[in-house]
C-alpha cells in the first residue's frame, strides 16, 4: 500500500526554506570561525621584557672596551593580548619623516597612538642625532631600538609607509573630510611637496592629504603642531575607509599596501588585528598623543616626569614602570 504524499502548508515551506537558510548561514559562521582561529590566531609575543637597570648612562662618554657600566636589569611582566608596532612614515629622499608607536588592547578593544617627534634626541654610537635620522643609519631596527630603550616598551612589529600611500589611499576612497587646522601654503620642489588650502573642512583628494600630513613648516611650532595633525588624519583616514560602500574596493586597497608598505608583520596577523578592530568606535576607543617635552634647540627634549607617567598609562605591563628604566637622552 503506497504511502499518500504529506501535503505542507505554504507557511511550512516557508519556514523549513528559512530553518534550512539559518542552518546554512550558522555552518558558515562556524566554519568561518574555526578558519579564523587555525589561520589567524593571536600573535605570541614574549610575556616579559628584561631592561637596564639603573642611573641612565647612555649620555655618557662611551668606553671602546664595551664593559657595561649598570649590569643591573629588570624584568617587566606583560599585559595579557596588548601588542605594540612602530609606525613608520618615509619619503622618497630617506628618513622617517614620521615616527608614531601604537599599541593595541585587543582584549579591552582600546589602542593608543603616540606621536615621537623627529627632532628628539637619542644617543645612537656615541653621538647625539634626531631619532629620524637613526633610520638614515640603521633603517627600521635602529629606530625601533632607540624608541624601545628611550620608553622602555617592547616592539613587536613595525610597519613602514611611503608616504605616496598616503595619496592613492585617499584618492581610491574617493577622498577625505578633514578639519585642516591652519592654513597651508607651502613648495618644497625638491621634497615633491606643494600645498595651498585653506584652514577649515575640506574634501582632500590624494595629492591634498600627502600636503597636510607632510608639510612642518606649516605650523608655528613645526613637528608638534604636523604630528597632532596627522594622528588627526589617520583616525579620519580610517573611520573612512572601514565602511561598507568601500567593501568592493578591499582588492585595490591591499595592492596599494603591498606596493608602499613595508613590515615583518606577518599575513595572519594583520588577519588578527583587523578582526579585532571591528566594531571599535574610534571617538572613543583611540587615544592619540605626543611625546611630552620642550625644544631646546636643535633638538625635542623629553620630559622625564611626565614620560613616565605616559608610558604607564600605555597598560603595557602588569608592573609600574619604574624610572630607572627609561633611556631619556639630555645632551
């Protein structure tokens, strides 16, 4: 006796095609999740970093014997999935024209962003230089150990970029709204430099924003007045390009970073750190700042205190920072 075929309401059908969706969708979620953690799982890093100890005396006189004059060191414990990267800013003519050091909480979903001043002393082989012109020396690894001595804070990871990324960033997203803080009129025909805008909200296109980025000279008190600018810009740059119109354009945005940027930072990393930034509101997730100090020419020289106080409230470390540890270089 053949079975009668059961007959199914037409909300049945509908409901068993959208039970059969979700069961979709739930797998690819799932499995997108399991890839996620196999590909891109959190970067392991050292969870303590040993430091001298002691009086600083990196602006001593250095002895040839190399006999270390502090053997005396200090281990600091690590903060649990806070990971730091050198963000570098060259131009074409050599030098990091931009230095900042940013550091990422992925478990509080909080990052700052610190600004280092290119005319800040450093000692580096017995002479006393700006710390950009440590790149011209000893590229990235000589600005990455002088940033690391003089704040005591480990560097995970760096990435370099020229600053034309700048430029073809901006004009692919079809340009940037940002609040140009004084007016600009500057032309530096060897730097490949020209920039004439007035102060107020503008729509930069690419060649525009590398203007405002780049130009010093623009402000009355040079690298700090462009410094604050561009931690300005790249929070703009990024509320603008993480958005959902710009979801067809991910392809032409990665070609661009691989033909600008440089870094050790490897693929699923990157993967990592851009999952965790989903969903961050940058107004109030990124805390943006400069190296405190005063400009005593020809150099920017820190302020101890008030380093030292920054550096702590970087949550790096489970410890206090003690001072003891910073390599602040006053000549």
């Amino acid at each position: 006796m053949s079975k009668k075929p059961v007959k199914r309401s037409p909300l049945s059908r509908v409901l068993r095609g959208l039970y059969i969706i979700l069961f979709a969708l739930s797998l690819v979620v799932v499995v997108s999740y399991v890839a996620l953690k196999f590909f891109a799982p959190a970067p392991v890093v050292p969870n303590q970093v040993t430091f001298p100890f002691g009086p600083n005396q990196s602006d001593a006189p250095e002895q040839s014997s190399g006999v270390v004059n502090n053997p005396n060191t200090v281990t600091l414990n690590r903060q649990e999935n806070v990971y730091t990267c050198l963000l570098l800013g060259v131009a074409d003519q050599g030098g990091s024209d931009t230095i900042m050091l940013g550091v990422f909480d992925t478990g509080a979903k909080q990052a700052s962003l610190i600004s280092i001043p290119r005319d800040t002393v450093v000692r580096y082989n017995g002479s006393y230089i700006k710390i950009n012109a440590a790149y011209s020396y000893g590229g990235v690894k000589a600005v990455a150990s002088c940033v690391s001595e003089m704040l005591a804070v480990p560097i995970d990871y760096y990435v370099s970029v020229n600053t034309k990324a700048f430029r073809e960033i901006v004009d692919e997203i079809d340009g940037v709204d940002f609040y140009v803080p004084v007016d600009m009129n500057y032309w530096d025909p060897y730097g490949d430099l020209k920039i004439n805008i007035k102060a107020g909200y503008q729509h930069l296109n690419g060649r525009q924003a590398e203007g405002v980025v780049r130009c010093r000279s623009c402000y009355a008190n040079a690298d700090i007045g462009r410094a604050a600018t561009q931690r300005a810009f790249l929070t703009a740059l990024a509320k603008q390009t993480i958005t959902l119109s710009n979801a067809g354009k991910v392809t032409s945005l990665i070609n661009i970073l691989n033909t600008y940027v440089e870094s050790d930072m490897p693929l699923n990393v990157m993967v990592y750190f851009g999952t965790q930034a989903v969903g961050m509101d940058l107004d109030t997730a990124l805390d943006t700042a400069g190296l405190p100090g005063s400009w005593i020419s020809p150099y920017w020289q820190l302020d101890d205190d008030k380093i030292l106080e920054l550096v702590n409230g970087l949550g790096i470390y489970k410890d206090e920072v003690p001072a003891e540890v910073l390599r602040i270089t006053h000549p």
